[in-house]
C-alpha cells in the first residue's frame, strides 16, 4: 500500500497526481497526457477544480475528480493497470480515517 500512496501527493490538504508520473506509469508521453486534458468535454469550473496547471507551466496537478474524467479519455493495457493503483491510492486515506474513526 505504501507504494501506492506514492502515486498522489497531498497538496494543502487535497490529494492529486501529477500529469508526469501518469505519462510514466502509463507508458505515453507527457504530451499524451496533457493532450488528453486538453480533450476533456467539461466546464471551465470543473476543469479549474480538478486540473489545476503548474506555475512552470510543464504539467498539472489532478483531482481524484479530474483523473476519473481523464480515464476515459485514454486506453491500453498499461493504463488499466496502473488506473486502479491510483484509484487505490485516491482512496486509502479515506479508508484509513473511517477504520480511525470507527474504533
């Protein structure tokens, strides 16, 4: 699980992945991704909240949101597989404060 938590980051408080480690772990390019971004059919306040773009601008920072939106937008096989470690990675915080909550 650890190696999971690895594939988002906590930003303020917020768990994102960055467009970089998607373009590794799926085996495309970075512009792949980032071109992938550019195709997703959403409103402007979606796409503020959920694909928010790096001062350098050389990548963005995803919401567990933007990256649902993001999976349909690319496909093969290495995508399938690293899609649901992140999902997992998304969620074990979630899952670790409801267990701490719960006891």
């Amino acid at each position: 699980m650890a190696e999971k938590q690895k594939l988002v980051k906590d930003i303020d408080g917020g768990l994102v992945a960055e467009s970089q480690t998607l373009a590794a772990k799926f085996g495309c390019s970075h512009t792949d991704i980032l071109d992938a971004i550019e195709r997703i059919d959403c409103t402007p306040e979606f796409r503020s909240r959920n694909f928010v773009q790096f001062a350098s601008q050389d990548g963005f920072a995803i919401t567990r949101d933007g990256f649902a939106f993001l999976m349909v937008e690319l496909s093969g096989p290495r995508v399938s597989l690293w899609a649901e470690d992140f999902i997992d990675a998304f969620s074990a915080p979630a899952q670790i404060q409801n267990y701490q909550h719960s006891a």
